[in-house]
C-alpha cells in the first residue's frame, strides 16, 4: 500500500520532546502578547499591493493559458487512461497522482503560485462551452458546504475506506466526484464548481497565503500574505471546511501512532467503522473547539474568523505530508513513463531511481516539522487578531478562549507528530 502517511514517529525525531512542546508553548503565547500590546489597530483590512499589469497580460494571454491547459490537461489524460485502463497495481502512477501529487502538491503549488488550479481544472476544460473557464469573480462569497462534504468523502476514501489505495475503488470515486461537479454545473450553472469541487475549493483556500491576488480590475498584486489572508470576504460555511481539513490531518496523525495501532489492530472487520467514527469525531472536537474560542467575539461569525485556521491547514499539511511529497512524487513521476503497466518506457524514466538525499538529515527535517506546526499557529493569531480589531474589543480577556483553543490545537499536533 503507498505510505500514505509522512509524518515521522516519535522515535525518529532527534529533538528533545519537551523542549519542543514547551518551545512551541512559549512561541504561541509570545505572539498573543505582541499581538495584544503592539497590535492596536486593524493592518489588513483592504487588499492591497503592487500591481504588475505586464505580468497579467502575460498570464491572461491566449497563448499562455493555451499552452498551460494543453500540458496539464494531457496528464490529466494520462491518468485518466490509467485509471481505466491499467493494473490493479500498487504501482499504477494514478494512485501516486491522485494521493500524492494532487492532494499534497496542490498546497504547495498554491502556495507559490495562487490558485492556479482553477485554470487547469480538467473538469472547467470539459465545461469551456458552458463558460467554465471564465475568469473568476472578485471574492465570491457563495458557500463551500458542497466542497466541503466532497473533502470529507475524499478524506473518507483516502484515510478509511476500505481498499482505497486500489485503482477498482479509487475508479468510482473519481467517477462521482465527476458527476458531482459536471452534473451540478449544468444543473445550477458553472459557479457550482466553485462551490462544490473539493480540490478547486482547497487551492482557492490555501491561495489566500500565497503572494498572489487580483484586484478588483483583475490585475495581479504582488502582496503581503497575511494581508492576502485578513483582507479576504469569505465564503460561506469556510470555518467548516478548515475544520474539515485540519480534522483530517489530524486524525491521519492520531491514526499512525503506536496507542491507535495497539488499540485497534484487534478489531478486524470493526476496524473501518471505528476508523470511520475517528475521522468525524476528530472534525467535530476541532470545530467545536474552534466555536468556542470564537464566541468572545461579538459581531464576528465563525466563518468570519476562519482565515486565521488557513495557516494551520498548511502548517500541518506540508509538516505531515511533506516527505511523502518528496519521496512518492518522485516515485509517481517515474511512473508516468508506464500508466498501463504493461512495461512501457514512455518517458524514459521507468529506470530512474528516487532521491532520497533529504533523508540524510533528519534533525533538519525535524526542526522544519516542528516550525511549521508552531509558525503555522502563530500566524493563525496573527490573522485571526488583525480581522478581530475591526469589530471586537481588543483586551486581554477577549482572546483568552482563542489562546486556550491554539495552545491545545499547538500541543496536540506536536505529541501527534512526535508518536505521543
């Protein structure tokens, strides 16, 4: 089965677990401090930044976006002749594609890039004649709850379901999630996509961190990241996405260590609904505990503070998943060369052999797990602050719920990622 999982145990981090949990601890308080006593005014309400009109241009050319589709829509072509046409292989390259460089390399790639998902999405390919392929709207504020429930489905197949690491499974979920998209675009019209496609919704999420954005004109800024973030209208139902997402992370951590392992491994055919009743209880607690650090705030909605939990979305995706990335992305891209496993060497690669250079330094591997974990949460606060200034009083008191709610969620994912 593809190890599915990136994160280290407790054992292999060359850390000393106190010290981190107590550094991560003081990192956190830290920042409310100086959020508290040198944050006095809203910073980030307005999206604001330097225009670049030349690279708009460039990027908004025919030519580009032409070229751009054609080379991400033949892989998507690609895999999808492997998923229906090739071996019931571990080795089939659509696993790795879909597990690997789809759902972990889209944050990254959001990241660097801003939602560059949305223009290669292979299903507004199939839709251009319905104008799917349209620019996007100024921050939309329709509501994610049909991209949300697709995530759970989709973290669903990833971390329970039973098979999911086989193609025959994998087949019929992509065939829903096509129907679910399509069928609903041309039942309600293609802003449906945006509402209801997991991984457009995830990238667009995730992109609000980036450096990139648009203006009202539709000019690309470069800027601020927390400006990108703070300034942002959300949609509706955002909070519960987030909490979908980083309930996910966290139930794929709690589920690697030793206790789940040990508790569970007797369980056989129990095994899939306990992992079931798991995945949602580990969304539940994490939204419900984001609803209570929530409820100080008085004329602020939860979806309204939500972009203070993007940071940790990252910080826990890249910190967990970011070895697999780079260990099975390059596994999968080998296997590119050979999508219907029939020994074909289209590419040249089938050969090649992984890199596995950046596991010759673990305590460096460690220390930026543990930075993203603790940067992720104290950029969080920072968001989540600046967005509260504007509305909430700005007292100690106020943000003592958030604090307790951050310090758990902090020391939570650090005992997960240690093995605790």
């Amino acid at each position: 089965m593809i190890p599915l999982h990136g994160i280290a145990s407790r054992s292999d981090l060359p850390l000393p677990f106190e010290l981190v949990v107590a550094g991560g601890a003081v990192v956190l308080i830290v920042t409310f401090w100086v959020a508290l006593f040198a944050w006095k005014r809203s910073k980030y309400r307005d999206l604001k930044g330097r225009e670049m009109p030349r690279l708009t241009r460039f990027v908004d050319s025919p030519a580009f976006s032409r070229t751009l589709r054609i080379i991400v829509g033949a892989v998507w072509l690609l895999m999808a002749v492997s998923l229906f046409f090739g071996v019931d292989r571990i080795d089939n390259p659509v696993l790795g594609f879909v597990y690997v460089l789809l759902w972990v390399g889209l944050v990254p790639i959001a990241l660097l890039f801003g939602n560059v998902y949305r223009r290669t999405n292979p299903l507004r390919l199939l839709l251009r004649w319905r104008g799917a392929t349209a620019p996007a709207p100024f921050q939309s504020t329709a509501s994610v709850l049909p991209a949300a429930l697709a995530l759970m489905v989709f973290l669903y197949l990833e971390l329970v379901q039973p098979g999911g690491a086989t193609v025959p499974v994998v087949r019929w979920f992509a065939i829903a999630w096509v129907l679910w998209v399509v069928g609903g675009a041309l039942l309600r019209g293609q802003r449906w996509i945006q509402q209801a496609d997991p991984f457009e919704a995830y990238s667009r999420t995730v992109a609000h961190m980036s450096p990139w954005a648009r203006n009202e004109r539709g000019v690309i800024m470069w800027t601020n990241p927390l400006r990108n973030l703070a300034s942002w209208r959300v949609p509706k139902h955002l909070a519960l996405l987030t909490c979908i997402l980083l309930g996910g992370t966290l139930f794929d951590a709690l589920s690697n260590t030793a206790w789940w392992v040990r508790g569970t491994q007797h369980l056989e055919g129990w095994l899939w609904p306990v992992s079931a009743l798991g995945m949602f209880a580990s969304m539940g607690v994490v939204y419900g505990l984001f609803w209570l650090g929530t409820r100080p705030y008085k004329g602020l909605t939860m979806d309204a503070l939500a972009p203070g939990l993007v940071p940790l979305v990252v910080g826990y995706a890249l910190s967990h998943y970011g070895t697999m990335l780079y260990l099975e992305g390059q596994r999968t891209l080998i296997r590119f060369s050979d999508p219907l496993g029939n020994g074909a060497n289209l590419f040249g690669t089938i050969d090649l052999a992984p890199s596995t250079t950046m596991f010759m330094f673990p305590t460096f591997i460690a220390v930026v797990q543990v930075l993203l974990i603790v940067g992720g949460h104290a950029l969080g606060v920072l968001v989540t602050h600046d967005i509260a200034l504007r509305t909430a009083p700005s007292g100690a008191k106020v943000h003592l719920p958030l604090l307790g709610m951050m310090v758990v969620f902090t020391m939570g994912g650090l005992l997960l990622m240690f093995g605790g």
